[in-house]
C-alpha cells in the first residue's frame, strides 16, 4: 500500500453523525484514488415522512468510497441500519435490520459517458459542486423495505388475530381458499344439461 493511498484511507475514514457531501472539486484533485468513508448520518424525521408505516429509523451507517475517473464519481458504499415497522399481522412493532449495498454513478457530462464501450444502465447527473450520497441512501431504504413484517412469535405461529365476526387469514389462505370455491362452483350450462339428463332418467 503506497503512503498516499493510505493517506487517503486515513483522511476520509470519519467517524460521526454528519451529512454525506462531498466537494466535487476535492475529489478532481485525487481523481483515480479511492476516496474512503465510514460514516453516521441520521435520517430518521426524513424517512418516517416519506412512508408513514415507518415508526423508528437507527443511526445509518455508511461505509465504502468514492472514485472521481472520467468526469464522473462512482460511489460504492454498504449501509447499515435497523428499522421499526409494524407487523403484518398484528401491528405490534417490530425491529427489522436492514444492510443494503448501493452504487451510484454520478456524471459532470452525461454525453461523455455514454459515448463509452459500456455504460452504466443508470447514470445521475452531478448537480451543483458537491457529491450528496442522502438520495440514494433514503431511496434505496424505502426500495429496500420488506413487503411483510413479522414478530418473532408470529413467526413460529400460523395463528391469525380474530374477532366476534371477523378473522385475519393469510394471502396463501385466501388464494388456497378462491380457487376451491371456484372448483366447487357448476356452470349454469353443466346444470342445466345435468338437470335434463337426470329428467330423462326419470322419465325411462
């Protein structure tokens, strides 16, 4: 390891609650030297506004860097986090940990970069002076959010929650359920067929 890369390591490792922005014109000056981070943002008020299930958010943890090469800025980073959501099934809150990897390309000139062999499918463009990873950070959590939410004790039970004249059931249930009563259901045409037949049995 040179001494100026593990120069780099050691000036942008950050320990912290800060925001995730960094000067584009900071990262020209070591273009082509991985720019290392480890930081702790907090996005808690952001996110819970954005989707209200969303009840608490952790400290988020970001680690990885950022590449300044052809008038664009890779950022590849993993974050970590834990996230509280209410259950599927019974609303009781439930903490889910979340560690999401992420990777970004921003461009100064998009043209520039997709005249190249191969382009990224997705290429944002570099607004303003600055590198901001919070937009991909929050939007990556909110893609990232599981579609069901269970207790640990919900999921060692298949028990439903239920009332005097309601149940909650699952989608499996419901699906398994559809499709016996639409075998079970006779077309009008077979009964009437049917109804003919038994007649002229009858009749015999």
């Amino acid at each position: 390891m040179t001494k100026v890369f593990f120069t780099s390591i050691i000036q942008f490792v950050i320990l912290g609650v800060m925001e995730m922005k960094w000067p584009l014109k900071e990262l020209q000056e070591h273009r082509g030297e991985p720019h290392y981070f480890s930081v702790i943002v907090d996005r808690e008020s952001s996110l819970m506004t954005r989707n209200n299930e969303i009840q608490a958010v952790s400290p988020i943890k970001a680690e990885g860097f950022l590449l300044y090469e052809n008038h664009s800025v890779l950022a590849n980073f993993r974050i970590d986090l834990t996230i509280t959501l209410p259950s599927s099934r019974s609303l009781e809150l439930v903490e889910v940990p979340m560690q999401i990897a992420i990777e970004e390309l921003y461009t100064e000139n998009e043209s520039l970069f997709l005249e190249q062999d191969n382009p990224a499918e997705v290429v944002l463009p570099l607004e303003g002076d600055e590198v901001d990873l919070i937009p991909a950070i929050e939007d990556n959590i909110l893609l990232n959010l599981p579609l069901q939410v269970y207790t640990a004790e919900e999921l060692k039970s298949d028990q439903m929650p239920s009332g005097a004249d309601w149940v909650v059931i699952s989608e499996e249930s419901f699906e398994t359920k559809r499709l016996e009563e639409k075998s079970n259901q006779i077309d009008p045409r077979l009964a009437g067929l049917k109804a003919l037949l038994e007649d002229e049995e009858k009749t015999e």
